[in-house]
C-alpha cells in the first residue's frame, strides 16, 4: 500500500468515527419540521380572525374555508395533538437512551434534548388549553391548565389563565405583563381580550381588536405565500411529472426522461474521488478548516459561558450543515458572538471550505487536464434555465410526499440542520442576507461542482448514468449526518442529478438548488416573523 493510501485510509478512519457519532446523536435530537409545523398553525390561527376587509360574506366565508378548512380551530388541536405525541414519544426514547449510556456527558446531553421536548409539551398544552376556551370547551381547557400548573416552568402564566376562565376569576395586578412577556401571536389575543373584557376595559378592548384586525389581514399574505402558493406550485408539478412519465412510454429514448450512458470520459480511477471527497471535502473542509479558523478567532476572543458556547457550536455547526456535513458541529468555534457575527462566520467558514475542497480536487485532478468539454460545463445560453425551473416543480410533490412518509418514520425525531431553526428565530435584516447569501448562492455554487459537476460524472466510470445519479443522491444526503434527512435529500439530490445529466450544464442544477433554497430561507423567515 502506498503512503497515499496510508494517509487516506487513517483520514477515513477519523471522518468515519465522527460521522457515524454525529449520526447516533442526530437520532435522538428532534426534528425541526415539527416547530415548523407549530409555526404555520399559529400563522393559521392568527389568519382566522381576519374579518372580511369590507367584503361580501358569503365570500368571505367561501375564502375563510378554501384557506382554513371547516375549522381553523379543530385543525390547530388536530396538529398540536399530533406534535405533542411526537414529542412524547421522543421523550420516552431520549429517557431510555439517557438510563442506556455510560458516557456521563453523553448521557447529559441527552438530558438536556429532554428537558426541550418537556418544554415543549409544555407550551403545546398552553396553547391547546387556550384554543378550548376559544371553541367554548372551558371545562377542558381549565383542566389542561392546572395540570400543567402542577408540573411546569410554565405554571405562572398557566395559573392565570385558568383563573381568567372561571365562573369568578382572580386576576393579579400584573396579569397583562405576564400575558404579554409569555404569550405571542393569537395566544396573546385571546387571553388579552378575555382580561379587557373581564376589566370591562372598553378602549384598551377596542383597540385590541383593531391591531388584531390589522395582524390577521398581513399574516394571511404570509399565510398564503408560506402555504398556498407552494400548493399550487405542488399541482404544477405534479401535473409537469405525469406528463414526463406519459412522453417516456410514448417516446422512449426521444422522451425528456431518457440519459444516455457514456456521456463523460472519465480518466481518473477510485482514488481520485476518494481523495476529493474524502481527503478534501469531509477531513480538511468539515474537520481542520473549522478546527483553524475557530480556534484562529478564539485567540483574539474571551471565554464565554457555558450557555454561549452550545448556541455557538450550533451555529457553526449550520453553516457547515449548509454544504451537506454537520461535522463541523462537534467543535467548539467562536464563543458569544452577535447574530451578525454568528452569520458572517458560518459565510466565512463556508467559503474558506469550499475553496479548500475545490483546491484539493483541482490538485487530485490537474494531471489530467485539459478534460473534454462535458465536464463541469458552465453555459449561460441553452434551455438550462427551463430545466433548472422545471425541476423545481416536479421536486415539490415529490418532496412534499416523501416528508410525509418520512415524519411516520421518525415521529418527530431524527435531527435536522440547525441553521433552520437559527433563521426560523433571526429577525436582523443583515444576518438574514447573510445566511441567504449562504443558502441561495454560495452553498449552491460549490455542492453542484462537487456532486454533480465532479462525483457524479466519476461515478459513470463504475455505473450507469441512473447508478451514478442514485449513488452520488445517497452521499450527498448522509453527508448531512441526520437521520431524518437521508430519505427527502436522497430525493432532491436525484433530481439535482438528473437535471445536470439531462442539461448537460451545471447552471440548471446550480439554480435549482439557489431556489429551493431560498424558498426554503424565505418561508423559515416568514413563518418566524409571525406574532
């Protein structure tokens, strides 16, 4: 064995430990579809109170039910209770996994997963009691209440509502303070409106109702752009699909479905690619780029708390998980950083990575230049924006049916990339730009060259086109180390895949992929804009 291999192999080595322990820990972490799903309920519940804005009824009412169905208050108990029992079911595994390890920091980090999914059952029942009282079940709603009161963080704002739903209520002088610090959105309406009332505070009450008012007009256009139009762009695709598949019978080979095999010439062997993406991608881009520049910027940095390292780590681990790879997560990198730095960072890592793989792939392949002009071919003429586009469309039913099998799969649980969840909560204009920039530009430009303009054409040197495309979809969905995300992004990345084959240029993948996710950034933001 030569010393190359030597070196790759022990490179593997390390890149498989790490990975394999952030994929054991990705399958107790949550997933962050279901916050996701929290969050649309209430922009649901917040549209409902919308009042028609001056239009005939009985279109309101025609609207009111093609948007929220027959009750936007059963619905929002239908997916509390159905994200609640998600979340109970993770917190029985994560209990039987915390009593099953050794490892005492494992063992507490497991805990602390725990004590969110707690919290979250918590404010879930807040929130299903308050929906009760609203449907006129109060009985329930006081009973959801108390037995919260009883076990929860929660109890104090739990407490007060119960007594606000009384046949004689007590209400304490700070009632609206704790109504307003604990309690957003719809939530915050209602239980408001239930103390005006109760006060027979008329003008705070009718001012209430105006904001209300105004709130459920912008938030049904969130609403809408979050929900509906990726509905309709769900038909377009589907319909774009069936006929795909109806011209590949008709047609055969002339069909739009059809790749030809040998298309690329591929000069290098096994060694290459597992030196580009093992060597370069995964062991100096996901380990010692962040190892350098983390610990480069702590020099210059104090020490923060223990808290402002874990929100720290986080993030940096979603920049990386930007590129495919939560590998990165595992070092500790800069310690209380501002939204903006904690954005600028995960740029700044992501590109330095990217430049580093790109060097190491350029490197493990210049003895073999010029290559012929099918590989990583880069034209602005073509149809490649048609097919950038029109893969778009045909990839959101087909996604949208797989997160559905997958949520059965994994009840909740799984892990997902956390910059979902940091962008979900960011609410500066420069961070956003920041990590969209990431998203929709940089992280598309550098994926496709690597997995579909370099992986996937080296792949046909062993498979067909079909095989390739299968096997560089499967890396490039278990280099995201979660779980829950190998089955939707095994998906996407054959879509990827096949519109760079069909295309024959990598623009078409490269906008593709800029524009699911910036849909993805957007609707994330719109969705935490909300209350």
């Amino acid at each position: 064995m030569t010393l190359k291999r030597i070196v790759l192999s022990v490179m593997t080595l390390i890149v498989s430990l790490v990975m394999c322990s952030s994929l054991i820990s990705s399958f107790s972490q949550p997933q962050v579809g279901n916050q996701l799903q929290l969050y649309q309920t209430d922009l649901s519940l917040q549209a409902s109170e919308w009042n028609g804005s001056g239009l005939p009824e009985a279109e309101v009412q025609q609207f009111r039910q093609a948007v929220f169905g027959e009750d936007a208050l059963d619905s929002a108990i239908e997916q509390y209770n159905e994200v609640r029992t998600d979340a109970a079911t993770g917190l029985v595994r994560l209990g039987q996994l915390v009593k099953a390890t050794p490892d005492i920091e494992k063992a507490n980090s497991l805990a602390t997963t725990a004590n969110g999914q707690k919290q979250l059952i918590d404010q879930l029942d807040l929130r299903l009691g308050l929906v009760k009282a609203k449907q006129g079940n109060v009985a329930d709603a006081i009973q959801t209440w108390e037995k919260l009161a009883e076990r929860s963080r929660e109890s104090a704002v739990a407490t007060l509502l119960s007594n606000l739903w009384q046949d004689t209520p007590t209400i304490p002088d700070n009632a609206a303070d704790l109504i307003n610090t604990q309690l957003r959105g719809w939530f915050r309406y209602v239980a408001l409106n239930r103390l005006y009332t109760l006060q027979h505070k008329t003008e705070q009450l009718t001012q209430l109702n105006t904001t209300e008012a105004s709130q459920a007009e912008s938030t049904l256009i969130q609403l809408s752009v979050v929900g509906i139009l990726p509905s309709f762009g769900a038909l377009l695709g589907t319909a774009l699909l069936i006929a795909l598949i109806g011209q590949r019978f008709l047609k055969g080979k002339a069909s739009l479905l059809f790749i030809e095999d040998g298309t690329w010439e591929v000069p290098w062997n096994w060694e290459v690619v597992w030196l580009v993406v093992v060597g370069g991608f995964l062991f100096t881009g996901q380990l010692v780029v962040p190892l350098v520049i983390s610990g480069g910027v702590q020099a210059f940095t104090t020490a923060g708390s223990a808290a402002a390292s874990s929100a720290s780590a986080s993030v940096a681990g979603a920049g990386l998980a930007l590129i495919g790879s939560a590998i990165g997560s595992v070092i500790d990198p800069l310690l209380g950083l501002t939204n903006r730095s904690k954005a600028l960072y995960s740029l700044t890592i992501y590109v330095v990575m990217s430049l580093s793989t790109l060097g190491i792939m350029y490197f493990a392949i210049k003895e073999f230049l010029p290559l012929s002009k099918e590989w990583f071919r880069v034209q602005l003429s073509g149809r490649w924006a048609l097919w950038g586009l029109g893969g778009y469309f045909v990839a959101l039913p087909l996604m949208l049916g797989v997160s559905l099998l997958n949520q059965q799969i994994w009840q909740g649980q799984g892990g997902n990339n956390p910059l979902l969840q940091i962008v979900l909560e960011e609410r500066d204009p420069i961070a956003l730009s920041l990590f969209l920039f990431t998203a929709a530009v940089a992280a598309p430009v550098f994926e496709e060259i690597l997995f579909r303009g370099f992986l996937l054409p080296s792949l046909t040197r062993y498979f067909p086109t079909w095989g390739a495309i299968g096997m560089s979809s499967v890396i490039f969905s278990v280099a995201h180390l979660s779980f829950s995300e190998v089955l939707p992004l095994s998906v996407l990345g054959a879509i990827l895949g096949f519109v760079y084959a069909r295309s024959r240029n990598l623009m078409s993948s490269i906008l593709l992929h800029s524009v699911w996710n910036s849909v993805t950034m957007i609707g994330l933001f719109l969705l935490g804009s909300s209350g």
